[in-house]
C-alpha cells in the first residue's frame, strides 16, 4: 500500500504536459520488450505478449506517502550478449532524501532488474525496495510460490478480488502462459503479493518487506538497500513464437491517430443518480437539473476536530441542496455515534441517506450499530443507512464479516491515485472500478451500492501511523478536459445493475466541479448533461478486437433519451482517436451534432456522417484528453 498527496506546489504547464505525455524509452532484446516511462520498466512481454505490467523501487515514509522521484542519467547500450539499461531515481519529500541506482540486464532467456538505494539521511520507512506489478488479466492464473526453505505452495491469482495477500513468504513464482514458462526469482528481502484491485489499481503487486513485520522502521543515513528480481521464460517454439507475435496489435507512434470501428446496440443497463461531494462551498455550484445529492462529511476524531461546524456544514449543504432539487447524503465519522446523532436531527428530513464510520478503523462498526440506526429511526429519519468504508474497497472488503447486515445498502469510496500518480496508472483504473463495484455487490448480497466520494486525489490518508492527517488534496488536472474524460469512463464502468449512486468530486474549488464564480469546469458540464438523464437506458457498444473496450482509451456511453439518442465519447489518451460509428436504424447520422467539454481548454470532438447511402453509419473524431456529446435528435 501507499499514499499518493499532491505537493504543495502548483504544477507549471510544462510539467502537466510532461504528466499527460511523459517520455518513454523502447527497449527490446531478443524476444523481450519493454518500455522505460519515468522511473518504472513497464509494458514487460516476451515474443509480444505481455507478462509483467510494471517492476520499479519505491520509498515509503512512515506514512505510506511516496517522495516524488526524478530520473536522471538513463543510459541504453546494446551488445553482443544483450541489452544493457541503468538509470538514477532521486526521491525527495515529506522529509525523505534517498538515492536509488537501477539496471536493467535483458538476455534471449531472462531479464534481470537491479536496486541499489541509500539513504541521504534519517527517516522513518514504511517500505524500500523493488515492486512488481501483475497484469490484472492474471486473475485466474494458477501460480506454483517457491519460500525461502525451498517449499513448493499451489495457489491461483485471485478471481475475486482478495481482502488479504494470496502470496506470502515468497522466494521465487512460476506460471505458464501460452506454451511458455515462466519463473520470477526475489531477491535481498522476504517477498508477498497483495490485490491492488482493492484500490482499484490495475494490478496485483509483489513487493517486500512483509507486512507482518512492525513498522515503520529507523532508516539512517548511509543505510544500503539491495536487492533484484530475475525473470527468465523457457524458449518457444518457433511456430508457438511465430503465433505469439501475430496476436499483438501492431503498434505505433504514440502520436498517431487510433482508428476504432464500434456498433450501438440495444439496452444494457441506465444512468446512474449522480451526486457531488458538498465541500466547503457548495452554494457556488450552479443549478444541476436531477442531481441526486449533495454529499456532506461530518468529521469529529478523538482528540481533534470537535462537532461544533457541523451544523453550519449542513445548513449550507441543505440550502444549495434544495437549489438543484436534491436530498442531502450525511456522511458522519465519530467515536461517539450515539452523542451524534442528536447534531445531525435537524437535518434528517433533507437527508436521503446517512452513514456512519469510526475516525480509528473509517469503517462502520457492529458495537453500536444497532444503537445508532435505532436513534437516527427514532429522530424520525426515513432514508436509507449506508454501512461499509468511508476509505477504500479494501477496508469494505477486509471488514465484510464485521459490516452490519441489515443495514439498507453499502458504500465506499474510490481515488485513482492511491498508489501512483502516473496516467498511464490513472487510465488503467477505469475497468478496476467495475471490478470492485461487482465485488461490492456480491459482498452485500443483494443490497444495493452507493459509490463514493469518487476523486481524483485521496481525500485523507487512511493508512498514516504518526496520527498527523493530511489536508485534502487537490490535482492539477481537475479543471483540464482530461478529467472530464476519467469522470465519464469512470461513469460508463460504474453503469451496472446495483450501483445505485456515484457521488463525484466537489461542488467547487480546486478538487470541485466549478470555480468559486459557478464556472463550471469540463467534468462539470459533463455531470451537469449526465445526471438530468438518471434512469434512461444506456446502450450496449459492440466493438471489434481494436475497438473500445477494456483495454481502449475510448470511452463511448450511448444514451437514449426522450429528447433523441445522445452518444457521450471520450478519449484518455495523449493522441487522437478517430471511430467508424454504427448507429441504431432511426438515428440519423446526418443530423449528429457534436459539443466538447471544455473546447476553450483543447477538447475536441466532432462527428459527420459517411455518406448519404448510409444514414447510420458516421465518423466520430475524438482529440486527445477529449470528452463530449453527440446529439441526435429523436425523429418527429
């Protein structure tokens, strides 16, 4: 685990240009390839097809929080015997100055990643050392965990998404894929594998040291951390090699234009209720026309905060509310629930849902359960009562025996940027939030799902250990086009039976969805068209091998309406993307009119139709970072 705040420091444009499209160094050896993106070996695959998402070292200060690294000094040599990679990583932050070397030593029948990292200085260290990043489409995969005694254990990657560490006590794995064997060696520490998924990362993660082991631990200066991974593949055969190869999707340049072809089909599932997150000011937000609430985090830790705001957080959360025509959805942490609930009373005529959570565990907590729903029922409060996480999935899902049975529905809270801050990281998160929204759903058995607050950045840091809480953070790409396009895959992935509500961002300022003036940003706009069509059916999108899908930039997310079929699109990707779009008999290509969220910041989206032959058929053109609407307006 780890925890991702933002610096302090405003990002420049340069520096938010070199996050969205950060360079990247193509290696390959034989039947290897990889690329070098900032400080991680991603992309790993053999004879074209992938076998490790990522390796890189990380640092971890006492408080899971990750120093920002800097690269310096990449050096790429080729010879006779194979390719040869080092590069320096400087993490500097939150108090940590560590230097980390590492190579990368590629041969015909085994990759090598080396680290070598010293301490500047004292710190406290939650983790140092070289992590490993399973592709999520391992989940299934029979795997044989090799211990350090030389003991053999059978095990799987998990299907379901594991509240706790399949893999521990890890010396060496080995796999098989496609007719070739696999074996990934550890060494310098005593390895274990936890499910990212639980964070919605698109991976499973084998990292050192074991958890079991206290921490965090006294790093001081000098103090040398060592360690390698070796990663070897038995050879293929030539046809199987041959084979191989030919299944990859050709690739490209990263700015060339991606060609998709995709059909909209019939009804696969409706919009979800929409909600914003209240902030501190959430009589700045405009006017949303079927906003289903206006989310309010009440916050009293022992020792610290005390309930003395709530009430002016919601009397201002209940005015604006009542500005959009929505309900309140009270979101109350506290050691005391029961002292609680007569702060909240009040306000429970406008609330349509309310949680409770603990400050030390951020789950809801069995003891007083059923003393709490007894006197919240009692103030004369109707809606539903949410249990679960006000984190992440991962404590809903370590905590599933403890969560209370009979309350009405479950709830917990999704950030892309748990673990790193990387996009290519950030994208991959989209399909994850399905992964954990059917985990969610199968846990809760039967009761429904309320998703969020859904943000960009952690809003707190729910794994600290020295007690001091960190502010909430706010992302530099919130008010950029690109968020508008995350906000709509992370929409069109969470459009399943169950998930009754997704509550998104803020309703103002730097993590909100308009300025202070109620300017709204692009994911403002696009929350605004999206949650007055609440209900309406979605439509399926049937695509070929290249086109949208789970491993697609492109998002499309058809809607029809009383007003005509309304196709949303967006594409998280650095180059443009250009889809051969099959409408349903009716639509009318022709008269397909298209609006980009954020046109003023760059986005880009436009639609024609092919020709006059085929009224169905048109061409819909997507700018990098882009996200829009196309209308089609019902016939008369």
């Amino acid at each position: 685990m780890s925890f991702q705040p933002s610096t302090d420091q405003p990002e420049s444009s340069s520096s938010l240009q070199a996050r969205l499209a950060p360079p990247v160094r193509s290696l390959s050896a034989g039947p290897w390839s990889a690329q070098l993106v900032g400080d991680e070996l991603a992309h790993l695959s053999y004879a074209g097809r992938p076998v490790l998402r990522a390796i890189k070292a990380v640092v971890r200060d006492q408080d899971w929080r990750t120093p920002p690294p800097s690269v310096s000094n990449v050096e790429v040599t080729q010879g006779h015997d194979g390719l040869h990679a080092s590069w320096n990583v400087k993490y500097s932050g939150f108090g940590v100055d560590y230097d980390g070397a590492l190579t990368a030593r590629f041969t015909p029948v085994a990759v090598e990643i080396a680290f070598e990292g010293t301490a500047a200085h004292a710190f406290r260290s939650n983790r140092i050392g070289l992590v490993v990043l399973h592709l999520p489409a391992d989940a299934g995969r029979d795997v044989t965990v090799e211990h350090p005694d030389g003991g053999i254990t059978a095990a799987q990657f998990p299907l379901e998404v594991s509240p706790h560490q399949p893999f521990m006590d890890i010396a060496a794995l080995e796999w098989a894929d496609a007719g070739t064997a696999f074996r990934l060696e550890f060494t310098g520490d005593i390895f274990e594998t936890e499910d990212q998924r639980n964070w919605t990362d698109a991976s499973f993660k084998t990292y050192s040291t074991p958890l079991e082991r206290p921490f965090p631990v006294d790093v001081a200066a000098g103090d040398t951390v060592r360690q390698a991974v070796f990663l070897e593949a038995a050879t293929l055969e030539p046809q199987e090699a041959v084979e191989a190869a030919a299944a990859m999707p050709a690739g490209g340049e990263s700015g060339a234009p991606q060609r998709l072809r995709a059909s909209v089909g019939g009804a696969a599932g409706h919009v979800p209720g929409l909600a914003v997150g209240a902030g501190q000011h959430p009589e700045a937000l405009a006017e949303i026309p079927g906003l289903d609430a206006l989310l309010v985090e009440l916050v009293e830790v022992q020792g610290g905060s005390s309930r003395s705001a709530w009430a002016a957080q919601l009397q201002a959360a209940g005015t604006a509310a009542a500005v959009h025509g929505a309900g309140l959805d009270i979101r109350v942490t506290t050691p005391d629930p029961l002292g609680a609930v007569a702060d909240v009373a009040p306000y429970l005529p406008l609330a349509k849902r309310l949680a409770v959570f603990h400050p030390d565990s951020n789950v809801t907590e069995p003891d007083t359960w059923l003393e709490f729903k007894a006197a919240v029922r009692a103030a004369g409060f109707a809606g539903e009562l949410l249990a679960g996480a006000r984190s992440h999935f991962t404590e809903l899902n370590r905590n599933s025996g403890r969560t209370p049975s009979d309350s009405d529905a479950l709830t917990f809270s999704i950030t892309p940027q748990m673990h790193s801050t990387e996009m290519a990281h950030v994208v991959d998160n989209g399909p994850m939030q399905r992964v954990v929204a059917e985990n969610a759903l199968r846990l809760g058995g039967g009761r429904p799902v309320h998703v969020g607050p859904v943000t960009l950045l952690p809003r707190f840091n729910a794994v600290a250990t020295s007690g001091e809480g960190a502010e909430p953070s706010a992302d530099e790409l919130q008010a950029l086009p690109f968020t508008a396009a995350w906000l709509l895959a992370s929409v069109g992935a969470l459009t399943i039976d169950g998930v009754s509500t997704v509550t998104y961002f803020e309703a103002s300022g730097p993590r909100g969805i308009s300025d202070s003036e109620g300017r709204m940003n692009p994911a403002g706009e696009l929350l605004k068209e999206l949650a007055a069509l609440r209900g309406n059916a979605v439509l399926s999108v049937d695509a070929d091998a290249a086109g949208p899908g789970r491993n697609s930039p492109v998002t499309l997310y058809p809607v029809d309406s009383s007003a005509g079929l309304m196709v949303f699109a967006a594409n998280l990707s650095g180059a443009s993307a250009e889809v051969e779009l099959r409408l349903p008999e009716g639509a009318g290509a022709g008269s397909g009119q298209s609006i980009a969220f954020g046109s003023d910041s760059g986005s880009r989206v436009d639609f024609g139709a092919d020709d006059a032959e085929h009224t169905s058929h048109g061409r819909l053109t997507l700018g990098p970072w882009s996200a829009g609407i196309v209308r089609f307006p019902a016939s008369r």
